[in-house]
C-alpha cells in the first residue's frame, strides 16, 4: 500500500526566492557552457556541478556535494550525472 502524499502550499519565502534564484543562475550557466566545456564527451559516467561560474567533476554524488560545498558553502549547485552511454531518449506528453 503507498503511503499518503500531503501537499500544502505555502508563500514563497525571501530564504526560499534566494534558493531557487542560486539554483536557476547555476542552471543557466550549465546550459551556457555545457559545450565549449564538452561536458557530455569528456566526463561519461561521472558527476558534474555547476557553482559559482565553475564545473565541478567527480565519481561520486557525495565528492562531488563535497568539492561543491568546500568552495561555495551557501550556493546550490546543479548537478547531473552523465551517463557512459550515450543513449537516445524520446520525451513525449499525452495533450
């Protein structure tokens, strides 16, 4: 049996705006650099994050938290793992 899912909304705080906006920023400059860096050719099945202008890389999700956290303790990196293979994937949404 699945447990119950409670859902509550809540006010945007200032604490939470600034989160989300560190989380977005780190996003975007990913998305900006994730080719001149050649993210998806040189680090296959390894962990990247973004923080602070930076990629980080490591083999593990807790290096990686950790590499992150050294230099940019109150920042919220973006994190992917690439995987080895490059695989195919096909994104469908039923309208």
């Amino acid at each position: 049996m699945s447990k119950q899912v409670i859902i509550e909304d809540h006010l945007m705080t200032e604490e939470m705006a600034l989160a989300f906006e560190k989380a977005r920023r780190n996003l975007m400059w990913f998305d900006e650099h994730v080719e001149e860096l050649e993210v998806y050719k040189r680090y296959r099945g390894r962990y990247v994050a973004s923080a602070g202008g930076e990629l980080f890389v490591a083999d593990t999700p807790e290096e990686i938290e950790r590499l992150v956290h050294e230099k940019y303790p109150d920042d919220l990196p973006h994190v992917r793992y690439i995987p080895r293979e490059k695989l195919d994937r096909i994104y469908a949404c039923q309208w």
